[in-house]
C-alpha cells in the first residue's frame, strides 16, 4: 500500500509548490481570498481519499493484469472529460445531477472551487460533494479489500 501512496504524496507535493505560486499570483493581483480558504485542508484530505482509492484498485488490477496498464490513460482522459473542470457542474441538467454526482471529482472540483474563489454554500454543492464523498468512502473501502486479497499473490506474478 506504500506504493500508491507514495504516487499520491509526490502529487500532494507538486500541489503544495503551485499552490504558493497561486497565493503570490493572489497578492500580485491583490484578490482577497474568500473565509471559506479555511475549508480547503479539508479539501486536501478529500482529494487524497479520491486519488489513493482509486489508485489503489488501480495499482492491484495493474499488477494481476499486465495488460491493465494501457487502459489506465484513456481511463484518466475519459475522467478529465466527465469532471468539472473546463466547465462548471450548473451546466449539467437537473434530472442527470445525481449519475454526474457519482463520480466523485466533481465534489472534490466543486469543493476547490468554493474554498478558493467563494460564493455561497448551495444545496446542490451540498449534495455534490455528500455523494461524492459517500461514492469515495465505498470505493476506498473496496479498493482496500481488493488490494489486500491480490496483494498475496504479487510475489507470484511479478
């Protein structure tokens, strides 16, 4: 479990650097950030609950099967076109809110987006970032019994 772990941390310190390049940018434009800044470790260890489930499930579905490795790109491109993030989640209508909500980036974006630029705490952010969080919690829960029961076999396949 080190080694997807450690794929997350080495991100989280790439964030770290480009997020005190965001607060200079910040001052040199003089924007004021939002109360809701405070929010965002909360964020962070959101984001992280995301990325390390599914790089979890990931990392074992990769080892167990060699050829998994070549899905995992256009998996991660699929994902950037599902998300949030060239577009906001208000474009997404009313009656398929609940499906976009399952993945669970959009609460994490949304979430991001509400601590750095603010506005006000609306129920569908609510709910985006509620389904999201409980979507993550499952996955994470699967991702961690899936990896542990293939995790005895990694000495044998590789």
């Amino acid at each position: 479990m080190i080694v997807p772990a450690s794929a997350v941390i080495s991100s989280f310190v790439d964030f770290l650097i480009s997020f005190v390049i965001m607060f200079f940018l910040m001052a040199y434009y003089q924007y004021v950030p939002p109360l809701q800044i405070l929010f965002l470790p909360l964020m962070l260890v959101f984001v992280f609950a995301v990325s390390f489930s599914f790089g979890l499930y990931l990392t074992a579905a990769n080892v167990k099967y060699r050829d998994f490795r070549y899905i995992i790109p256009f998996i991660v491109q699929f994902g950037l076109y599902i998300s949030p993030v060239g577009f906001s989640s208000g474009v997404v209508p009313e009656k398929w809110r609940i499906w976009y909500n399952l993945n669970p980036m959009v609460g994490v974006i949304d979430g991001f987006r509400w601590c750095i630029l603010g506005g006000e705490f609306t129920r569908s952010l609510a709910i985006s970032m509620g389904t999201s969080a409980a979507f993550t919690l499952i996955v994470l829960i699967l991702a961690v019994r899936y990896f542990r029961k293939v995790e005895k076999t990694f000495a044998d396949i590789i």
